[in-house]
C-alpha cells in the first residue's frame, strides 16, 4: 500500500501544471485592461489581484496557467481596449463584442503573433484600420468552427458595428490565411485594395453598409469563398464572368448599390447558392442567360427594384429548394406560368410593380401552394376585375395579402373569408365599391386591414368593430418573414410580423353616416384612419378609450360638435388631423395637443385656441384659413405614422416593406 500511494504522488506530479497560477506579468496586463474601463459590467468584483487570473470572469488557461481566451461579449463595458493585452503571448481569441468600447482599436492586437479570433464587433470603435505588419510569426490554428492543420495567426477578423473609417488597408494581403474577415456596418470608403483579393484563403467576405465603392471585378480570384456581402454600399459595374469561379459560393449579396448590366450567364456556375440577393441596384436585362436549373440548392432569391425585363424565366421554377422569390419593382410581363406550383417550399412570393396580367388565373396557380405565408402582387393586372369564383380555393397558411393599386374593378371577395390565418390585408387604390362584408370579424387574426382609396359606401359596417385582434392587445403571431422587410424610407428593418402595428384604414372612400360608438371597442388599435370620406355627426366621446392610439386621422368629413376634451388622456398620440370638417369650440391646449401644427385643425371655421389665428372669445379674430387641402397632401397625411421612438411610417409606401 505505501508504495502504490508514492505511485500515486508521482503519477499527479507528472499531470499537474508548472504553476499554479497565471504570471504576475500577465495578470497585470489584464488588470491594465480593466483600469482602462469608465464601466466594467462588474468584472472587478472576480478581477482582484490577489487572485489567480484564471480563474477570472471571461478568462480561460491552458494547462501551462497560459491565458488562451478572453471572452467579454455583452458585458456592459465602457472606456478604451487597452494595448497591454497584446502582451498575453498565448492569446488565441478576444471576444469584447457587443459592448460600448470606444477609441481605437490597438495595433498590438491585428499584429498579434498568437491571435486567431478577434472580435470587437458591435461597439463605438473608430479610426482607420491600421495597416498590418508584412509579416507574423507562424502558429498551429485552432478554430473550432474551421479545422485546418497549420497557418499563421490571424484567421478571424471582426470589426463589424463600429465607426471605423477611412480606407481598406493594402496590408490585408499579408493575411494569407484569413478565413473571415467582417467590417460591416462602419464608415469604411475607398475602393476594394487588390491584395484584398490574393487572400485565397478566404471563406467570408463581410463588408455591408460602408461607403465602398469601385468595381468587384477582381472577386474571382477568391474561389475558396463562402460568403460575399458586400451590400449597402456604392459598388458599380457589372458582376465579372470570374464570378463562376467561386464553386462553394453560398452567400451572394450585392443589394443597395449601384451595379449594373446583365446577369453573367457563369452564375450558373455557382451550384452552392443558397442565396442572391441583387435588391435595389440597375440590373437589367432578361434572366434567360441564367441557367437557374443548376442552382438547386437555391433557397432566397431577391431581385427586388432593378430593371429586369421580358418574362419570368421557367427554369426559376427548376429551383425547388426556394423559400423566398421576390421580383418586384421590375418591368417583367406577361402570365404567371402554372409551374410554380413546383415550388412546394416557397413562402414569400413578392411580384408587384410589374406588368403582370390576369389575376384571376395567378390565383388559382397560387392558391395550391400551401407554405405560402406572404404574397404581394399588387400594382399589376390593371384595371381587372377582382376576381369572385369558388375557384379560388387554398391560401390556408397565407398571412399577408397585398392587392393594392391594380385598380381592380368588384366587390371585396367572399373567397377572402377562408383565409383564417390573414394577418394583413392591402387592398387600397383600386375601384372596388359596394359595402365591407360582416364576415370580415370571422378573420380571428386580422391585424391590419387597409381598404383606402376605393369606392365603399354605407355606413361603417358594425362588423368592423367585431374584429377580434383590434379589440384586445393580444400581439399577432411572431412569425419570422424568409426576407428582411424594410421601410426603406427610415431604414428600419423588419423581420417579423409583428413588428407592424395594428391599423384600420378606411379613408378615401364613400362611407356615410356617424362613427359608430363602438369604435372605443377597438382598444388595441394604434393607427385608426377615416378621412376624406362623408362621415356626419359628432366626434365619439368613446374614441378617448382607444388609449393605445397612436394616429388618428378624421379630416376631410362632415364632422360636426366639439373634439372632446378626454383626447388629452391619449397619451402615444402623435399625429392627429381633423381638418376639413365643421367642427366649433375650444382644441384642447394640454398634452400633445399643443404639439399638433394648425394644420391639423385647419378648415373648420367655428374653432378656437390660442394656438391659432381664431382666438377663443375674441369677436374680432378672424378665422381660420379654409385653404383646400388636395387629396395628395391628405393623403401623405392620412397615411403617416410616426411612433413614439420616432420611426416614421408612410402608409402610401407601405407595400415597398415587402416589395
């Protein structure tokens, strides 16, 4: 027994590290760090110098007590990123992503001779990007993620959401085996350098929304790529034949620049795609060139605002594995071909802005495709007639529906009723008359409905107020879009359904009669819109229950009495117009009230406020200005939404969110 427990001594001193702890002089270099933090996300609570660094918050040792990692993404931290940690020798990765770091990023680390992983994305970081050194000593890499043999040190670079500016520095050709490099999101200008492109080993090439700009001819070179991103930015010229060469291309996105010409028939080539994304650019051009049956493993496909001509090419629908097709805002014409329906997967379907022809049967093809959730193809078939067969019978999963501006002739459909799962519903500007049908409450889900800019008469359908999601502040269904829907007017990005608001739109149209007393029912609203049509009666004391309100719109109407008082308890409203009507008395001069411009009171004679020209009590004040208002002003003003955290919103626009 005495001489199996010296085994057992001997066996331990042989396993366990040199020290027991890390190096004072590497200690030091982190507590350097945290001196260098205005706020340290309580890091020095763990951090104290009396202990063994690792066993720190963040950090991680080899068994040489070596520090390998230094992981500080979302911590909270404020101040600067200090040089000294470019004295930890054994540092494979820096993680100090997600933060509020300011000031420079230090050149101790990008020269590092053991770096591998640096990322210090999503933080205020600003200056040019140093160039980097000609040469680093050579060390095993060790990626988890991208397992190779051997390669010098720096294989990861992160720079993305920060303020970097200036040019891409040529010493990134010295980077021969970078794998990644993301600088999105900055302030970057200058054209692409061309040693950028003998970095072969490349895999992911990540540099949106900078202010780049120059041709992408010499993108061919990098064949080991994965990923190209190089969209939001000010790229021209043409996609280069070379682009065939990229055989394990997933990830081609070159949106919101300002390429053009025809797409390269070496496209074809590239038989990994999963994704293109071409949006808002001037390509032009037939798609024929395209061979898009070799790309089978295409998933997303945007083309959206280009000027791509002729009509849909079939071999699209060779592409099975699509999930998400937008061609929107080109000038693609003709009928929408039955082989569609081959696209068993596809849930996002965006045509609208083109010439496109016969409604009817497009939806009969569409109808059969059951993991369609969003479908816009509005501002085509103009001047048809909204069609109203049993025909159209599917569309069981659909949650968004656009048919807006095609100036579509009929009634609002009884087909529509089968929709259980229609979330959103876009049937402005087009001529349909007749009255709401009451089966529009059945729609358990519906959220937003807009039926502005038509020929609807009556008196607003009591149904109206029956809808169950605008009577409560249940949230819609959190379903994420295939593709970021985006207001491109205020750059906010959507990608979910519920992102949006509740909004009732009725305006421009014919309803008579008085606004329903109901109308308080509707609590979970956040836009009610019914202006310019021929709506009698007093203002409804109930429409102060709508405590969520963010727009109210009533102008151009026939409104008499007085605009209550209790609107001053709607605190969220921020745009609010009841011009062109003929109401009298006090405007309430509390709250937002005295926010309002005159404009939203204008042309009603018999009010008064010491915000406008009529004064209360004064016999001599002469009146408000009457001043017509066109139909495009109201119109601008009908539709704008502008949220407390000041998102505008432009209802006008609304179907360019998804194209």
């Amino acid at each position: 027994m005495p001489s199996l427990g010296l085994a057992l001594m001997l066996l331990a001193s042989l396993i366990s590290p040199a020290s027991s702890s890390c190096s004072e002089h590497e200690k030091s270099s982190l507590l350097q760090l945290l001196a260098g933090l205005s706020r340290d996300g309580g890091l020095a609570t763990s951090w104290r110098s009396n202990t063994d660094c690792c066993t720190w918050e963040g950090i991680t040792c080899n068994q040489d007590r070596k520090v390998t990692d230094v992981s500080l993404a979302s911590r909270g931290l404020e101040g600067s990123i200090s040089p000294s940690l470019g004295n930890l020798t054994g540092l494979l990765r820096l993680n100090l992503s997600r933060n509020s770091l300011s000031g420079a990023l230090p050149l101790e680390l990008v020269s590092s001779s053991s770096i591998i992983v640096l990322d210090v994305s999503f933080n205020r970081l600003a200056g040019a990007l140093h160039e980097l050194p000609s040469s680093t000593p050579a060390r095993p890499l060790q990626i988890p993620t991208t397992p190779c043999a051997s390669a010098p040190s720096l294989a990861v670079l992160e720079l993305s959401f920060n303020k970097f500016s200036g040019n891409i520095p040529p010493g990134f050709g010295n980077c021969s085996v970078l794998k990644m490099l993301s600088a999105g999101y900055n302030n970057l200008c200058g054209t692409l350098p061309g040693e950028l492109f003998n970095i072969t080993s490349l895999e992911h090439l990540s540099l949106p929304n900078n202010w780049l700009d120059g041709a992408v001819n010499g993108i061919g070179k990098l064949t080991n790529l994965v990923t190209l991103d190089l969209g939001e930015n000010g790229f021209t010229g043409n996609i280069p034949e070379s682009i065939g060469d990229l055989k394990r291309l997933e990830e081609l996105q070159l949106e919101h620049n300002n390429m053009s010409g025809e797409l390269p028939t070496a496209l074809s080539n590239c038989t990994n795609l999963v994704t293109i994304d071409l949006n808002t650019n001037r390509f032009s051009g037939e798609l024929n060139k395209v061979k898009f049956a070799s790309l089978s493993n295409l998933r997303k496909l945007d083309l959206l605002f280009n000027d791509f001509t002729g009509t849909i090419p079939e071999s699209i629908y060779s592409c099975t594995n699509l999930t998400a097709l937008r061609l929107s805002y080109n000038r693609f014409h003709g009928q929408l071909s039955e082989k569609i329906s081959n696209l068993k997967y596809l849930s996002f379907l965006s045509l609208s802005n083109n010439s496109l022809t016969n409604i009817t049967r497009t939806l009969q093809i569409l109808s059969s495709s059951k993991s369609l959730t969003t479908l816009y193809i509005g501002c085509n078939f103009l001047d048809e007639t909204m069609p109203q067969d049993d025909s159209i019978d599917g569309f069981e999963n659909l949650q968004v529906l656009s048919m807006s501006e095609c100036s579509l002739s009929g009634t609002i459909p009884d087909w529509l009723s089968k929709l259980k799962n229609l979330g959103m519903l876009f049937l402005q500007s087009n001529q349909l008359t007749g009255r709401v049908p009451d089966w529009i409450s059945s729609l358990n889900l519906l959220f937003y409905l807009d039926i502005s800019n038509n020929s609807f008469t009556g008196e607003i359908p009591p149904a109206l107020m029956e809808m169950p999601m605008l009577r409560s502040d249940k949230t819609p269904p959190k379903v994420f879009f295939e593709l970021l829907v985006w207001n491109e007017n205020t750059f906010m990005q959507y990608l979910m359904l519920s992102a949006f608001p509740k909004v009732l739109n009725l305006a421009i149209n014919n309803f008579t009669g008085v606004i329903p007393e109901e109308i308080g029912q509707l609590k979970g609203l956040i836009s009610l819109n019914l202006s310019s049509n021929r709506l009698s009666g007093e203002m409804p004391e109930q429409i102060c229950n709508l405590t969520n309100l963010q727009v109210l719109d009533l102008s151009g109407n026939q409104l008499t009495g007085t605009i209550p008082a209790a609107l001053k308890n709607l605190h969220f409203l921020s745009r609010f117009n009841v011009s062109n009507n003929d109401l009298e008395g006090p405007i309430p001069n509390v709250g937002q009230f005295s926010t309002f411009p005159d404009s939203s009171f204008g042309g009603n004679p018999k009010l008064c406020s010491p915000m406008i020209t009529n004064h209360c009590g004064s016999a001599e004040a002469g009146p408000v200005s009457t001043k017509h208002i066109g139909n495009e002003v109201i119109f601008a003003i009908a539709f704008g939404i502008f949220f407390g955290v000041g998102v505008l919103y432009d209802q006008i626009v609304l179907a360019r969110y998804f194209g």
